[in-house]
C-alpha cells in the first residue's frame, strides 16, 4: 500500500479553533494488548496528516483531552480537524494480562468524518495486521527506488518509509 503525505500541518491557531467545537468519542469494540499497541501504529503511519499530538499535563488534568499515554498519543489531522487516540481499560485476559479497548477522539468541523476515517484504519489492523508481529522499517531519501510490493509504504516530504511486516514464527 502506498500513500502519499500530502497535507501540510496546521498552525496552532487552526489547531486551537478545533478545541472550541465539541468533542466526536468513537469507541471501536476493538481490544489489544500493551504489547500489541506498538504495532498497530505503524497502520496509522500510513494515514496522510499522521502526526504526534503532544499534550501538557494542565490539558490532561482538566480532560480536554485523553491521549492514549501519558506524553500524548499518535494523531492524524486533516487541515481544520484533528483526531487522535484514546483508550480505556478493558477487562483483563483469562491469563491476566491487561487490556484496552481503542477508541477516537476527533475536534472540528470535520471531526466525526476523520473519526470515522482513523476507526477504519484501526479495524484494518485488527482484521489484517494484528498477527503480523515481526516488523522491520526502512527509510529510504525521497524518491527512491525499492520493491515494496506487499509492504506498507509512507511518502513523506524527505522520505520514503517502508514498513515490512510477517507473521510471527
């Protein structure tokens, strides 16, 4: 899969004019495990306006926002409109192990369209991506060359991000 990044970041102040819109909260039924989620953000990579939304402790504490982490999580805006990942603990495995289940949390006035558009992305992953585990990342200058039939791949301004991934075992 190839996609091109094509969209230019927003200044703040477009940001920040999202904040003033409400909320659009999508939870996806979709579960994973700490140790799933590094992979699964590799599909988001994917995504064009894919982005880190960094959130300070006053946004967190006072629940403008709920980022999957506690630095933030990863986010995907496109030009007024931002949305980003959150998630909330799930009840925990037959073996203990912790889970959450995934959700989005999307600001401006195409907030529920880019919810929709990063949930489906999400459920890509969980139906096709969740087994493959042994996962390697390329980057290559912009522009060049490379087999990447089968492979994820992310064109940015300066490069050319190529995401292989296989089954485990």
């Amino acid at each position: 899969m190839l996609v091109p990044q094509t969209v230019d970041p927003p200044g703040p102040e477009v940001l920040g004019g999202a904040l003033k819109r409400p909320a659009c909260h999508t939870w996806l039924g979709v579960n994973a495990t700490e140790s799933e989620l590094g992979h699964f953000e590799f599909w988001l990579a994917t995504m064009d306006g894919f982005c880190r939304l960094l959130a300070r402790g006053d946004a967190i504490e006072g629940t403008l926002v709920e980022p999957m982490y506690r630095w933030g999580s990863m986010a995907v805006f496109d030009l007024d409109t931002f949305a980003y990942l959150t998630m909330r603990e799930a009840p925990r495995g037959d073996d203990g192990r912790r889970i959450f289940e995934l959700g989005v949390c999307a600001y401006g006035p195409q907030g529920e369209q880019l919810a929709d558009r990063v949930a489906e992305q999400i459920r890509c992953w969980d139906r096709h991506g969740r087994s493959l585990t042994n996962t390697w990342i390329e980057v290559h200058p912009a522009g060049t060359a490379t087999d990447v039939a089968g492979h994820l791949v992310a064109e940015k301004r300066h490069t050319r991000i190529i995401i292989r991934t296989a089954p485990a075992g």
